[in-house]
C-alpha cells in the first residue's frame, strides 16, 4: 500500500510544494520563499493579531527595573 505524498502550498508564492522530510524549506519552496517570509515578519508587514502583550510604557518600567 503506498502513501499518498501531502502537498501544500507555499505561503509566499503559492506554488505546490510536497511535504517531506528531504524538502529542507517546508512549509516554504525555497530558501528565497523563507527569507521572504522572515523579511516581512522583520518589518512587521506581518502581525498577529491582538493586543500587544507589553505597551511602551511598560517595557520602560521593565527596563528600569532590572538596570
């Protein structure tokens, strides 16, 4: 009985790629795909949504705190 192979599509170019263990960039297609991806992470193109866990107010005081 053979497996069938997962495929997915790569988040930055949609393309489909197969979800195994020799694809060393998974979930992405390519090493291009991945920096891609971290580079919008980097300038916060990319967010998650809700509220922020610490305000600027409060990592000061934290920052203060352990100085």
């Amino acid at each position: 009985m053979s497996q069938k192979t997962l495929t997915v599509n790569c988040p930055t170019c949609r393309c489909q790629i197969e979800w195994k263990p020799e694809n060393q960039h998974r979930p992405f297609c390519s090493e291009r795909c991945r920096l891609i991806d971290l580079g919008e992470w980097a300038s916060e193109s990319h967010k998650i949504a809700g509220e922020p866990a610490l305000d600027e107010a409060s990592s000061d005081l934290m920052e203060n705190l352990y100085r």
